[in-house]
C-alpha cells in the first residue's frame, strides 16, 4: 500500500492518540513523513529542525488537517538548546511519549580526503545530537513509560566503502540504541533504532560515488529493487514507536530492501 498522505487513511487506526511526540528533521524526507504519520494516528507532534521554516510548515499541514501540531527551529547539535526544545515540548502537551530522532547529515568521499571538520560534524549531528535529546527527554519517557525511535542506516549496521564519517556516526547511534535499551527497559522505555537504505528524500544527492570509486567496492550497496519512499520507512517508525511494539527493545531494525541481508 503507498500511503503518500495518512490522513486520506482514517483505518490506519488512532495508536497515538492523546500521545505526544517530539520529531527531529521534520522539516522534509523521513522527518516530515513520520510526523505527518503520527500526527494521522492522534499524536500531537512537535517539529523540530534546523530548518525552522521547513518545521513549520509540516505543522502547518498537520494542523490544517484538524490534529494537534507545534515546530521550532533547533539544532541537535546544542546540549542547551535540546534541553530547552524538550522543556517546551513538555510544557505545550503535558509530557511526552515519543522521540523521534531523525534528523542527520551524511555524504560519500575518498577517506584520505575526508576532513575532521566533515567528520566531527556528522559526529555532532548523528550521534551526540539524539545523546543530548535522549538524555533530555528520558525522564518524561520514564514518568509515561515511552519510547525512542533513532533513525540510524544500513550504514549502522554494516561498513560502506567511502563513507568512513557517516558509518562511524551511525554505528555510534546503534551503539547509543543498544545501552540505552538495557539501561532502560525494565524502567518501561523502549529505544530502537530503524535502519533504511536508499530512500527517495534530499540527502540522497550526497552519497553518489567519489570521482574515481571502485563501483565493485560498493556494489553490495545497491539495491535491489528501487528506492522507497519515506513513507514506508515512517511506517516502520510508527510501529516501532506504537504499543503494539511493547516487546519490541535495543533492536535494531533494517528496511532496506535486503541491502544487509548477506
Ligand atoms: N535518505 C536515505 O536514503 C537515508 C537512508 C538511511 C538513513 N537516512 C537517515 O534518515 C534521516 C533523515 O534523513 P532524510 O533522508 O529524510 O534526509 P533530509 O535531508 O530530507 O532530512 C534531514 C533533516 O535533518 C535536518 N538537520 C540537519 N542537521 C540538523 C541539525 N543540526 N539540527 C536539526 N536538524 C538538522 C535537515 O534540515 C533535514 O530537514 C537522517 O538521519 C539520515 O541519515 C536516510
């Protein structure tokens, strides 16, 4: 089923109602998706980006389809700042059951021409950015027996030749996911993370092979079948991060078309 918009879908059922969830990188592609999709369930969903004005906007179209929506400009990046994005969440809907952290930059290049600037930024906004937001927002999960869905990659799960920086962030999410999932599971918070391979949004353009790849270093890449929609990657999100996914902890969950798969 290809469900471009979930709120022409009203049997998609209501999992999310009187639920709040906070949603990074929902300015576009995944982002935007899986707000869109918990707002259609009942969520009241705040929008959080470092495209403020990308964040309004997909609250705006929630909001104008008649469910509960807010955004700010944030970037993960700022411990301070996602203290206080949390803060606010909290104070415009009571609490909070869901965290969605998808925001993320990435790109391919030549490892010998990769910078520590390029590296600690993908670092910063995949990794520490969902630390500093778990960290802030666990104690609200805890108070509703919530959850954590990370959006890591294939690319956290196995090695891709030419993007060295954004498999080490990746991975450092999966890693985030797993500890935390112990450290908090029998409290009654889930953490997950949802690893998609090639899906049709805006990063996309970033990751075409280096000038000069060895395209049989990065064939088992390639997928085998064509790129998917954030849609389908928001409705993977939206199971996982759903009571129905209550035995569901620390797993770390591929939807890629079989890119892992061996
Ligand atoms: N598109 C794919 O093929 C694919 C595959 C696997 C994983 N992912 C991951 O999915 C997530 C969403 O990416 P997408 O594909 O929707 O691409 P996207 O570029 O459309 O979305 C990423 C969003 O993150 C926001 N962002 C970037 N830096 C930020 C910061 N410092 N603070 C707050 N927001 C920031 C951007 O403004 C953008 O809206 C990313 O974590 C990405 O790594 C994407």
């Amino acid at each position: 089923m290809d469900i471009k918009d979930p709120f022409d879908h009203p049997d998609l059922g209501r999992r999310f109602s009187g639920k709040a969830a906070l949603v990074t990188g929902a300015a576009g592609g995944i982002g935007r998706a899986t707000a869109i999709r918990l707002a259609a369930e009942g969520a009241s969903v705040w929008c959080a980006d470092l495209d403020g004005d990308g964040a309004a906007a997909t609250a705006t179209y929630i909001t104008e389809r008649g469910a509960n929506a807010r955004s700010s400009q944030v970037d993960v990046t700022d411990p301070v700042a996602c203290n206080g994005l949390v803060s606010s969440v909290v104070a415009a809907f009571g609490g909070l059951d869901v965290l969605g952290n998808i925001a993320g930059i990435g790109g391919s290049r030549h490892t010998l021409e990769e910078t520590p600037e390029r590296f600690q930024a993908m670092m910063a906004v995949n990794a520490a950015g969902p630390f500093y937001l778990c960290v802030a927002a666990l104690p609200h999960l805890l108070e509703r027996k919530g959850n954590i869905v990370n959006l890591a990659s294939t690319a956290g799960i196995i090695g891709q030749a030419y993007c060295a920086a954004y498999c080490a962030s990746k991975h450092a999410l999966v890693g985030l996911t797993r500890a935390l999932a112990l450290e908090f599971g029998r409290s009654g918070v889930r953490v997950n993370a949802v690893c998609p391979g090639g899906v049709n949004t805006g990063i996309i353009a970033n990751f075409a092979p280096p000038e000069g790849a060895s395209m049989s270093l990065i064939s088992r890449s390639f997928l085998t079948r064509d790129m998917q929609e954030p849609e389908s990657v928001a409705a993977m999100i939206a199971y996982v991060a759903s009571d129905e996914a209550y035995y569901v902890n620390g797993a770390v969950l591929s939807i890629d078309g079989g890119t892992t798969a061996g």
